[in-house]
C-alpha cells in the first residue's frame, strides 16, 4: 500500500469520479475560530466518496474474472457505489442487503442496476450466502474498506486536497475525515504523506463508537462494544480493518469523538451556509471543527463531509432542532 | 454588450468566484426522460450567482471612487454577494433593505460587514433616501441585473457551462435558466452564443410572474400584474430590464413557467439525488425539466440551480410533501 497505488487510482478515476469542490463560509469560519475548509463528498456520485473506491477496485480486476461480475455486503453508501460501478463496466453486480433494510436503499440499489439479494439477519449467516453466491457464479467480493484498491481509490480524495488547498495557498492544516473501517481516513492519511506533509489527518468517530479514536491511543485494533445506537449509522464499524489499522496508526493524530446532536447541527449548519445536504455519519467531521475547537491548534482545519445519503424525516427533524 | 465583456469578467473572477461543478443523476435523468446537467450555484459565495455579478462591477469600478463605497437596494442574494464582494476590496458597502425584511437576511448581511439602512416601505420612499446617501457619501450604486458588468458577472456561469459540457461531450442542449430581472439569462445566453452555438436558452419563470414569457412571445417588454404570491421570492421582479431585454429578446428561445407547487418537488429531488440545498427561485428550471419534459426536445438539458438561500421552515415543508 503506498502512493504510487492511490496516483494509479486516480488516473483509473478521471472523467469517471468527480472532482469534488474545495468549499467554505465565513459563517463557518467564525463558528470555529479559524479558516474551515470543507470537501463535500456528499456530491461524488451515489452520494458519497464510496464510488471512489469500488470503481477504482473494479476497474482493476481482470477483465476476465470483471465479466461474471462483483458482490457487496452492505445496505448503505458502499452498495450504491459499487452497483455504479459494475453498471458503468456493463458487468453484473450482486448486493446482499438485510431483508428489513429500508425499502428506499434497496429500491435505489436496484435502480442502479444491481439485483439485490435479501436475507434475514435473525436465521441466516450473510457471509455463507455470499460465499455460495460467489462460488455459483464466479463473482469477486470488493469490500467496503479493507482492500488495497478500495484504500487507494477512496485516497484520491486526499490527492484533491492537497492540490485544491495549495491553489488556496494552504499547505498546512489539520484534516479531519469521518472514520468507520478506516479506507477513506488512511487513504487521504496516505495521499497527505507525499502531496501535502505538513498536514495531520485526525479520524472523527461518533461518541461511543469511537473504536480508532482508542485503538490509535492503545497502539492496537479495538472494538466498539455496541453496533447500534447512533444516527451516524454509515460509520458504525464494529472496528478498523487489519490493512486500514497499521496505516492510522503509523499517520493519524488523535482522534476525535462527537455526540449525535453535534453531528445533527453540524448538518444543520451545512445546510444554512454551505448550501450542502450531508448526513449524520458524514457531518461528524466538520461537527469537531464547529464544537470542539480547542482540541484543533492549526489555523486551517479541512473536513471531510463524507456523504449525503439521509432520508427526509431525520433530515427535517436535524434542521427543526438546530437551523 | 458583448463576449469580450463576459471574458474580462471571468478573468477579473478568477480565483474568487468560485468554478461550480456540473452534476447530474441517473434517477432525475430518469424523471425527465433525458439527461440533465445541473450547475449549481446555490455552491456560489453567499449562495447565489448573485456574488459573480456584484463581484465584476465593483472590481471594475474606478479605484478613486470604490474607495467611497458601493450601495444596494436588496433584501436578498444581490445584497449578500455585495456585501462579500465589497469586503474583499476593502470598501464601504451600504445595502438599504425594507425595515419588514426576514431578520436572518439583515443579520446576515450585517455579518458580511455591510451596514443595514432600513426604511419603512409603506412610508418612505428608496429610491429618495438612496440617492440621499449616495450623494451625501460619494456611494456608488450597484443594481441588481440592469448594468453591463453585473449580466458581464453573471455571464460567467455561461462560460463554465460551456467548457464543462464540452468536457462531457456535449455540445447540443437546452438550457433552462431561472429568470426573475433576466441578468443571469442574458449573460448566459450571451456567453453561449459565442461558446456553444447549438445551445439554446429558455428562461424559467413562476406562475403568474412569466412577464419573460410573455414579452418574449409580444416582442416587448410586459410587467407583471402582481409583486407577490410566489414563493420564489428571489425572481419575483416586475419586469425585465431595459439592456436584458433586448439581449433575451435576441437570444432567447420560448419562456416556461411552473407552478409553486414544481418548484418544491424540484427541491426535494435535488435533496434526495444530488444532496444539494436551492431556494424555490433557484429550482424553478430544474422543475421545468423534471416535470415538462413535453416542452424539451434536445437530448440534454442543463439547467441552472441559481441559489440556496431558503429559510428552514419552508425547505422542511418542501421535503415533507415531496421527498
């Protein structure tokens, strides 16, 4: 894993992913204390920086093993990003989604082309379905974070901001990336490494999910005790990936946890003054920008608003409370 | 009014404005039954296109006398990409807005560092207590979209749709433009007519306020019978300018008007599939392609979301119906 593999994701991604603004507010600006630079992802296609990854893994595949097609585990933002994907190669895609997955996720995976299989969590193991499906059919896994590839492509993201951030004159800062597995949080850390030095990248976890924030301080892989119980549902992982872990470790700072209502006003304040629609587990990063300045020291702080894919209701609910 | 004019404008926005992106959805390509191209410039500086226009006259202005200050008559988008546009040079900004105007707007335009003059519209009259200050403090007036340089500003949207649908591979569409004083159509149409000739223009109107629609097909300039009622507040003007007009007249294919009623489904569908927030005056052409496609022949449309400054209540209330 190195930059080389993420410069090579980029070059399978132009004119393929977009190439997301770099955004601020001076509203922002004076809400955290100091200049807020914000990269909304929430615009990638499918609605988070997921696509990044899965088309830079399906790109690479062999052409041969590509045309019987991929399979995903997951009923959020890697199932659309994935199903994408596999349609712009013309190549099938299987989803396996949990049977009480919301009707609107599933029937947007189908929309995009991909046939999804449905399967109870209560009585059937979901790894031993896709197994026999895979095996079927000849299909490859791309999983959502714990994969070279996956890791390179979703870093493409950290290879725009360091270009759009010195067209800005910003060389310096501190980068803070929402954080589930860890994919998007170490391949930007990696992207930084070589592109843009002076800059740290800091995971931003939601209170009591914050398994990297504990295992970075540990110098080890922990597990978050619960896997529900947070609105930031597209970051709640049980912990970091054996590939994604190391690379935190060796290039993140501290990490940073936030509660559930910051990350509802942080929504709300992107909604007022970025004019950007992002969702819970996407807002936690400019939420430690906004609500806990005094655990940031650099002048400029970069976030990642990592996607936008929120259903109405708690979206209405996010703006009565706090816009 | 010409090309060379829009060219001077971008080159005097570079590095300010913002380049906002061109995005698109397979599902509201599926809603309208072909492709849509969306430029959002609700991503703008101070959440409108209105910062372009404001930002090209008072960089243009002669040194000497930008010094004194610049003033507006707005309660609106002209009012805060004055105010922005101003600060940066470092000048006096006055907006005089009605002592009725929405609380948020006066804060916000205070909080851009201009100084709020409020007059009470049933009692006094603007354009007197305007030209009083402008007189008594050498201020320069700034209007809104009847001015060379502000449809020069505005024309740089044109520019960009140009360049990034021809990226794209497109060179033929219909582009539909929310139309209110008609700055923004005709700068677009302008900058089109020189860059992408296969393009065709339509302004975009609400019920009721279609006095573009309507002058266009009488070959004169008509007003609108009322001033209010609609909640596109932002493109409620009594008629189009004396140097627009010409300019739609000449370049301008049919008007399209859509129901209030359009324009927040358009909202909700730019929050469900492009995770974008536009104010009802800025959705009003993307609800003309999403929802009269019977109007549309070309393959593509792009259409231009003009803002994103819309109050909290009304934009749940829009979701709530629609999303």
């Amino acid at each position: 894993m190195n930059i080389e593999m993420i410069r090579a994701a980029a070059r399978r991604l132009e004119g393929h992913a977009r190439r997301t603004p770099l955004l601020s507010s001076p509203f922002l600006d004076e809400m955290a204390g100091r200049r807020v630079l914000v990269k909304p992802e929430c615009l990638q296609h499918t609605g988070s920086f997921k696509f990044r990854g899965a088309r830079n893994a399906i790109a690479a595949m062999d052409p041969e093993a590509r045309t019987k097609g991929v399979i995903a585990f997951s009923s959020g933002n890697h199932a659309q990003g994935v199903a994408l994907a596999a349609r712009a190669f013309g190549v099938p895609a299987v989803i396996l989604m949990p049977a009480d997955a919301p009707a609107l996720k599933i029937a947007n995976t189908k929309a995009l082309g991909a046939e999804v299989v449905l399967y109870d969590r209560a009585t059937q193991d979901r790894d031993e379905i896709g197994a026999g499906l895979a095996a079927a059919r000849g299909l490859t896994l791309v999983k959502p974070f714990d994969d070279p590839l996956v890791i390179a492509g979703q870093g493409t993201v950290g290879l725009e901001i360091a270009a759009q951030a010195a067209a800005m004159g910003v060389t310096e800062a501190q980068v803070l990336v929402p954080c589930g597995g860890g994919g998007l949080t170490a391949g930007i850390a990696l992207a930084l490494e070589a592109n843009a030095p002076a800059m740290q990248v800091h995971p931003v976890e939601p209170e009591g999910f914050d398994d990297v924030k504990r295992s970075l301080a540990a110098g080890r892989r922990l597990a978050n005790a619960r896997q529900s119980g947070s609105v930031c549902d597209a970051i709640l992982t049980p912990s970091a990936g054996e590939i994604t872990f190391p690379l935190l470790h060796r290039l993140c700072g501290p990490g940073l946890a936030v509660p559930d209502d910051e990350a509802l006003h942080a929504m709300a304040a992107a909604f007022s003054r970025l004019k950007l629609v992002i969702e819970p587990g996407g807002a936690v990063a400019l939420a430690a920008a906004l609500f806990h300045a005094d655990q940031i020291e650099a002048e400029t702080v970069i976030v990642v608003a990592s996607g936008g894919n929120v259903d109405a209701p708690l979206y209405r609910a996010a703006l009565e409370r706090f816009a």
